[in-house]
C-alpha cells in the first residue's frame, strides 16, 4: 500500500482529540497553528497538557468520549494508551466517514502526522508510514540542520516573481518557460552556495 502525501487546510473546521496526556499534547501543539476548531475529551487530562489547554483558550471536557462528538469532527485523533479504546474510537469516526489518527496504532489509523521542516510557506512532511516515527523525526532533524534558514524568503522571493511573470506572459507555455529559467537560475545558485570550498595550501 502506497500513502497519498496530502496537506489539509483545518482552518475552521472541528477537530477532535481524545486523550489527555502527554501524546494529546504532541497533537494539539501541531493542530493549534492551523486554526481548527479545536475539542479536547479525556477522562483525565495531565497537568501540563492543561496548562496547555487554557493558555491557548481551547475547549476541553474531562469525560468520557461519546458518538455525538465523533459525529460532529472532520478530523479525530485518538490520543489514549489503549489499543481496544483506539479500536473502539477508529470504528466510531469510520462509521461516521470520518478521518481518523491514532497514535502508536496504525490498524486504527487512517491517516499519519508526518515530521515537519518549515522554512516559511515552504512545509516539508517525512513518513515512514507508521514503522517508524523515530527516523522521521530523525530526518526532520538532519534536515533542519542542512536547510538554510534564508529558504523561506527564497520562496517568497519566487512567489513574487511568479506573480510577475502571470501578469507579463499571457501565454502559459511562454509563461512556464520564463520560470523554469528562474528555478533553473535560483537551484544553481544554491548548489555552487552549497559546495565545500577547497581548502587554502600555503607554502
């Protein structure tokens, strides 16, 4: 089975998350910059996640999970440390045709949180599919290292002469062809930017 690498915009739209610890937390600090409409359900919610909760004005509820709340989600995450309540919790939203992520139960997931590298607008997501959320955070790591800072101003930069360049060529083969010579220019740049200087011999 292949993903299908997909970027939803959840400005607005009812999120819910089930689960109160530390991995609902890891959640919702990813949820929270997209303006979703935020539900949080836990039978117990930690301190810290808390404290989270009502720094950033989401509504919470310590109770038990109920149909009605799944019903009324676009996106659930199931956030518990039970695999038969991640079952119970990926039946309910896949009954209702709702997308469902449940963490560290990938039977129970239709779709995974990748690893994210920003730089801007510029939005890089890893999977390993579920196997193995580590190395994908290990390569968001090695990532961020090697990615220069300055690339989220490259990419505003291009937007602004693509915006240009739709305003200049009419024509969309004149037009795809003067910014594939802008890509070409800026890529090439960036590789001899990159390139290891020889070292100085001095005799």
């Amino acid at each position: 089975m292949s993903l299908l690498p997909i970027f939803l915009n959840l400005e607005d739209k009812p999120v819910l998350v089930i689960g109160g610890g530390a991995s609902a937390h890891e959640k919702l600090s990813k949820l929270l910059p997209t303006g979703a409409q935020i539900t949080v359900v836990a039978r117990r919610i930690h301190a810290e996640t808390r404290q989270f909760l009502l720094h950033s004005s989401i509504e919470h509820h310590e109770r038990t999970w109920q149909t009605s709340d799944v019903l009324a989600a676009s996106l659930v995450i199931s956030a518990v440390d039970d695999s038969d309540e991640h079952a119970r919790i990926a039946a309910a939203a896949r009954a209702a045709k709702v997308l469902i992520n449940a963490v560290d139960a990938p039977g129970s997931t239709d779709c995974y949180f990748g690893a994210q590298v920003e730089r801007g607008p510029l939005l890089i997501a890893i999977s390993t599919h579920g196997k193995f959320p580590g190395l994908a955070r290990a390569m968001r790591v090695w990532l961020d290292e090697l990615l220069p800072a300055s690339l989220g101003q490259d990419v505003e930069d291009l937007s602004n002469l693509r915006r240009s360049a739709q305003q200049r060529w009419t024509d969309p083969t004149s037009r795809m062809a003067a910014l594939k010579g802008q890509l070409a220019t800026w890529l090439q740049s960036n590789r001899s930017a990159s390139q290891p200087q020889p070292e100085e011999h001095h005799t």
